[in-house]
C-alpha cells in the first residue's frame, strides 16, 4: 500500500506548481526560474528549492544528489565534474570536483608484460576507479554560494532513495542490459540486481544509498571521506583490486579555478579550464569559425560543415598533446585560446578538399587530454546561474556498486592516457601532458558554460557525450546566435562531430542532408553514420528577461520553472 501512496505522491510531485513538457519542439518559457535536467524528478527538485527561495547553487546541490538516486548511469555521489557559476551581478567562477587518480597510482598500471594496454583494467572493476569528488564539490559550492541549510538541499534525494520511484523504459532496458556486468563485480549484491527483469514503472528503492545521504547531511563531506562511507569504499576496494585508501579520501579538495573566458564577435563566452578540455577547446573552435560567414552559408551548409570539420579537426590535434592536470603540467592556456593563432590556422585552410588528418599535427608552442555523464543548467529568478556537467564516466561508470553505501563507483581513470597514443574508450588520444600520476586530475572533455550579451546573462547551456561534448556545446551556441534558433529548437538540432583521429564525420541519422554528404564524400571527408550525440540541456535569456529552455529529446530529459 505504501509503494501505491508513494508513486502517486511522485505523479503529483511531478506536476504541481510547475509547467512541465516532455520533450516538446516548443520552447516553455518561464518568468522565476528555471531548470533543465536528464530527469523529470531531478528537474522537479530542483524547481521546488527555487520555489522555496532557494539560488541557483542551492538548486544545483539538490539536483546532483537527486541525479545520483533517479540517474544512476551517470548521476553521482561516486564520480565527480565540473561546476561553472555566474552572479546575478556578473561575477564568475569554476569549481573543479573532477577525480583524481589514487596515491597508489602508477603510470603503467593497466599495461600488461609487453607494454600494451589491458582495456577492461580501466573500465570495470575496483581499479578503474578515480578517488570521487562530488560530494566535496557540492560541499565547497554550498559554503560559498549556498542560502538554503544543507540538510534541506539533501532531504528530497534521501526521500526518493527511501520510498523509491518509479523508473522510465530507459531505465528499465539499461537495468536489464547491464545485468550480467552489475553481477559479475557485485557478489555481494546490489539494489539494482534483481531475479527478474524489471519493467516501466517498478519501484526503484535504495536504502543503502538512502543512509550514504543521511550521513552526508548529517556530517556534510565528513559524512562520505571519513567514518562510515569511507569505512565502506575501503572495503570495497579490498574485494576486488582497487586502490582507493582511506588518506586518498580525507585529503581530497574540490578547487575553485578561474575560468576561461573569450568572446565570439560581442558574446563573452565563460567555460571550465583544465583539467577540463571543454571551454579552451570550445573557445578555440569559435574563435575559429568566427570569420567565416555561417549565417550567410546556412544551418548545415556545406562550407557551414566544411568550416567547423577541419576547425574540430586542428582543435582536437592540440587537445591530444597540450592538455592536462594544471596542477601537473603546464598547458599553454593563452596560446591554445588566442583568437590571432586559431583565426591565422585556418586561413591557410582549403574548404575545398578534406584536410587528412595525418597531416595535421599539434601546435607547436615554447615550454611546452563518457559518453554517460550528464548536466543541468539553472538560473534563478535574481538571474544568478549554474551550469554543472557531472559523470562517472561510462555508462554506470565501473558497474561496481560501494557495498553497505549503496552507490556506484566512477571508471574515470581510463580518461587518462593508459599508454601514449592509445585511444581510450572514446577513441581519444593523449600524451605525457594526460599520463596517470599519484593524486593527477584526469583530462576531461565536460564543457559547462555560460554566455553573456551586453554585459547580460544569454545562455546557459552543456551536455553529456565524452568527446562529443565540445562539439555539441558548439553546435547548440551557434545554433541560437548565428542561426536564431530557440533553446528547444538548438538542443532538438541533429548533430555531427569530427575530433581529429580517427578521420571521420559522426553524424546523427538526420545531421547533414543527403546532397550535402554526398559532396563532403566527393571531396575526401568520411561519413559516419552513428546514434545520438549528446544530450544538451539549454536555457536561453530573452530580450524581456524571459528564460526560454531547451530538454533534449534524445533522453527522459526535463524543463520546468516557474
């Protein structure tokens, strides 16, 4: 009777005071606030805390921790991401949470006697695993930026781990697909393993992880790096081959960065630094294609195609050599973002003929980087917002569920560079600038990012994707400032990506018609047909101070404000 009360509490929870729309091609415009997640109850919990006159950070907290109950393929309390804020006043800031490798970290670690690469050591498995740093993310976010008491901001995520809700199609199918990975690196057993298969609309309810949470809001980071959370991910790590020890967790530190910051023609572009990739590369490929006539050419016109490609084709090259841990190498950030440097490249580019990308090479410069991660954009009704990309890299991250904590943990040392010049689990390269080291931040992709116009907040926007992620985030931004689409419409866009190695053009089922390949083939660029890219959550400013929001439609994704 209970579990009955409890989904009809969801529906309605679902639906009060809220305008909601699922995956509408009509872009909901909202006067308050608002908030764009991969989940509806993520979303509703995030609305409800605005409503309670929560800010856009106090909303964040709520979301992440409601994330890593509703989302678990890629919301966390076991992983970690990227955090970048604008004031309502203009003021800016990036917070790193992403993880860091362990203490017992070494640079061969997944190699086997011949020097070659051992894939499933970095992708499944205690060992795969980076030391998490979310809940010291949410914990630094609050202590700067927070109003509302952290206990609140918990409560929701706790109430939908105790009681449960009740999960999508999606869900369901991933649950079952997984079934046999959750098995084979749970022996203990997990919440999410059961005899049958489960099916739109069951319960899903987590009482380990509901406890986790409890402890978190009673302790805040105490409650999950020391005492009993941390007694736990020890433990886990000494049932299978994992390294993670108790000094890893006590001395990890989100840290607060400055962020990049560019324009494209009169937009400021403001996005995360390294050890994330995303804003100098999106910085990188705007300042690249700004001199070129994209309005005039057309929303994926052949030069508009050609023009971005051999752009992501030179960006790319330089992600793969000069991008790292700051903390552990020093990335050339003022040359990589150079307007003068990026504009000069690709005027000695021919649009003409595909570039091969073998005969691209990184820049030189004296002295001298999941799919399932997921974001959510927020803005608050004073105008302060939050873009956060969050992840455990793949989907469910390293399928390893903390025994007794009830929470999955990330496999986010494979976003290291295992062996010079091996492709991780996206086909990224990487060099000695991304090389594994004892307490290094792994190179990140995640590109969270907020626009201002004439001194004005004008978007807030970023996706989940692993290497995609740039390239969407680009996409989405020139979709509404050179093409005037709105936010619905920017995120509902079919995409395509190209990032240097391998050769080839990803494109979605309906990116880039057919007249158009047909001539990019002609002319030496290969076509490669794939599934969705992305999942961009965006909210767009309008002139009247409306925000206008955008859910991608590829997933159960949600907009709702007030």
């Amino acid at each position: 009777m209970m579990k009955h009360l409890w989904l009809f509490a969801v529906v309605c929870y679902i639906t009060a005071s809220c305008t909601t729309s699922k995956h509408s091609h009509d872009a909901q415009t909202f006067k308050n606030g608002a908030v764009v997640t991969a989940h509806p109850l993520a979303s509703t919990v995030g609305v409800d805390i605005l409503q309670k006159g929560g800010n856009a950070t106090d909303a964040a907290i709520a979301v992440q921790f409601a994330l890593a109950v509703v989302y678990p393929n890629a919301g966390n309390i076991g992983g970690g991401g990227f955090l970048v804020y604008r004031s309502k006043d203009g003021e800016v800031a990036a917070l790193d949470f992403r993880e860091k490798a362990p203490l017992g970290a070494t640079r061969d670690m997944y190699l086997d006697k011949d020097n070659n690469p051992i894939t499933d050591l970095s992708l499944y498995g205690q060992l795969a695993a980076g030391v998490p740093g979310a809940v010291a993310g949410m914990d630094e976010a609050h202590k700067k930026y927070g109003s509302l008491p952290w206990k609140d901001l918990l409560a929701p995520a706790i109430q939908l781990a105790k009681q449960g809700f009740p999960i999508t199609a999606q869900q369901a199918s991933e649950f079952n697909s997984y079934k046999e990975k959750f098995q084979q690196h749970n022996k203990q057993g997990a919440a999410i393993i059961k005899d049958i298969a489960w099916k739109e609309g069951d319960i899903f309810v987590q009482n380990e992880l509901a406890e986790t949470m409890e402890r978190i809001a009673q302790h805040g980071r105490d409650g999950f790096y020391k005492g009993q959370t941390a007694d736990y991910i020890v433990a886990e790590m000494k049932r299978g081959n994992g390294i993670i020890s108790h000094q890893d967790l006590e001395e990890y530190q989100a840290i607060w960065r400055t962020p990049i910051v560019g324009y494209y023609k009169s937009n400021k572009i403001i996005s995360m630094p390294p050890p994330s990739s995303g804003g100098i590369a999106l910085l990188a490929l705007l300042q690249s294609v700004e001199n070129y006539p994209l309005r005039q050419w057309g929303f994926q016109a052949d030069s508009t195609v050609r023009a971005i490609v051999e752009a992501e084709r030179r960006v790319y090259a330089d992600r793969a050599t000069h991008l790292g841990d700051p903390d552990y190498y020093k990335v050339p950030v003022t040359e990589l973002t150079n307007a003068e440097f990026n504009q000069s490249r690709m005027a000695k580019v021919s649009l003409a003929k595909a570039t091969d990308s073998e005969e691209v090479k990184a820049s030189k410069f004296a002295g001298y980087e999941s799919e399932e991660t997921t974001h959510f954009s927020i803005v608050d009704k004073d105008g302060n917002a939050v873009s956060l990309t969050t992840t455990i890299n793949g989907s469910y991250g390293s399928c390893v569920w903390v025994g007794g904590a009830g929470f999955l943990l990330n496999n986010e040392m494979d976003d290291f560079s295992v062996k010079p010049g091996s492709p991780n689990m996206y086909g990224l390269l990487g060099g000695k600038a991304n090389a594994i080291e004892a307490g290094k931040r792994m190179l990140s992709a995640m590109t969270p990012t907020i626009v201002e116009k004439d001194g004005k907040l004008k978007m807030v926007v970023g996706t989940p994707g692993g290497s995609t992620i740039i390239t969407s985030v680009l996409q989405t931004i020139l979709n509404v400032l050179e093409f005037d689409m709105s936010a619905q419409e920017s995120v509902n866009a079919a995409r395509f990506h190209h990032q240097w190695k391998p050769d080839q053009i990803d494109v979605e089922e309906k990116a880039i018609d057919a007249k158009t390949r047909a001539n990019l083939e002609k002319d030496g660029y290969k076509i490669n047909k794939r599934g969705p890219i992305g999942r961009v959550e965006n909210i767009v400013v309008l002139p009247d101070g409306r925000l206008q929001t955008g859910a991608d439609p590829r997933g159960d994704d949600k907009a709702m404000g007030y």
